[in-house]
C-alpha cells in the first residue's frame, strides 16, 4: 500500500513537470512591425528586390549561399504576390524596394527546474494521529540545463525609392533551425507570418 502511495506521488510530481515543460514550448515566432504613418500603402503596386538585401550579421553571421538567397528570395516574393503585388527586375520600375536582412547571435540559455524528492514512512503522527504517511524527505532537487543556440532575427524593410527611405518594417526573432534553410515549404510558411501585417491594415491573404 505505502509503496503504491510513494509510485503516485512520484507519478504526479513528473507528470507536472511535463505539463510545465509543455506549456514552454515555444510557438511560431510573431513579427513586430512598425511603418511610416503618413506614407499611402495604397498606392505601391511593384515590388523590386533592393541591391543591398540578403546581407548576413552578428557574432555568428553564417554566409548563405547564392542559391539559398534564392530560396529566401522565392519565399518573399510568393507571399507578396498572393496578395496582389507584382514583382518586377528592373528596379526603376518599382513602386516600392523590399530588403531583408538577417542577424545571427551566439546564444547560451540557462534553466534551473526545482525537483522536489519524496520519502514516506508508516506510523502514528502526534500531529495527524490519522496520517499513513509522513513526508520526511522533502528537500527541493534544483536541475540546471545549458542550452547553447543560434538567435537569428530576420528584419524586412520595405524602401521608397523616391526618398530612399524605409516606410514598413518587419522584426522576427526566434532560434535559428540549419534545416529550415533547407526547406522551401517551411520558408514559404515563416514569409507568410513575416509579411501577414503588410500593407497596415490588410488582412491575411485567402488560401
């Protein structure tokens, strides 16, 4: 019986840990996104990639190859034309400069969780004459995880070429994955959620 109490108590005390390891697990990154108040979103309807985009930063900046420019690149440019923007090459025909820029920092993450230890033992309890347990080892066992991590924040302007000048901007920070730049569906996904605030006022695009 007492042995069946001891398994139960550890049962629970692990399982709460888990839902507590659950609940911070981290979710798709949100974009912040700041723009220029008095500038019309109405009005741009061609969108050029900017000369200076794709530049690499950070204490870590991890040059990216020709053609996974090209996938970053294909990812933007799919979810800005499923909502209505056309893409042109030549920059003097565009209403608007798109410019992505990518900062990557060494990161180290330090956890400590907080494990209590249990033991019981049978016996008559001046305090609770009742109890079949008593706690007698409940001393708190401090777990310490170091995470070591990329941290990759991936900032998208949007250029006025007349004024050369940002008008919108889009921040996402988040852990960097080495597979995602290999995954085009998953680039297409993460651009879809950068891009979701422009134009201001827009709402998302229909599937």
């Amino acid at each position: 019986m007492l042995e069946s109490v001891v398994k139960l108590i550890r049962l629970a005390m692990s399982a709460l840990v888990a839902l507590t390891l659950a609940s911070c697990a981290t979710k798709p990154p949100e974009p912040v996104v700041d723009f220029a108040p008095d500038y019309n979103f109405s009005q741009p309807k061609t969108i050029g990639f900017y000369a200076m985009s794709g530049e690499v930063t950070g204490n870590n900046p991890t040059e990216l190859t020709d053609f996974q420019r090209d996938r970053i690149d294909a990812a933007l440019r799919s979810a800005l034309e499923a909502r209505g923007f056309v893409f042109v090459d030549k920059t003097a025909d565009a209403d608007l400069l798109l410019s992505w820029h990518l900062n990557l920092m060494d990161k180290t993450d330090v956890k400590t969780y907080n494990n209590p230890s249990y033991g019981a033992s049978v016996g008559y309890s001046r305090y609770n004459r009742y109890a079949m347990y008593n706690c007698y080892n409940c001393m708190n066992q401090t777990d310490v995880r170091v995470t070591e991590y990329t941290q990759g924040t991936f900032i998208i302007d949007m250029i006025d070429p007349v004024e050369n000048a940002s008008v919108w901007r889009s921040v996402t920070q988040s852990k960097l994955k080495e597979e995602t730049i290999r995954d085009q569906a998953a680039l297409d996904s993460a651009a879809i959620r950068v891009l979701a605030g422009f134009p201001p006022g827009a709402g998302s695009p229909a599937p």
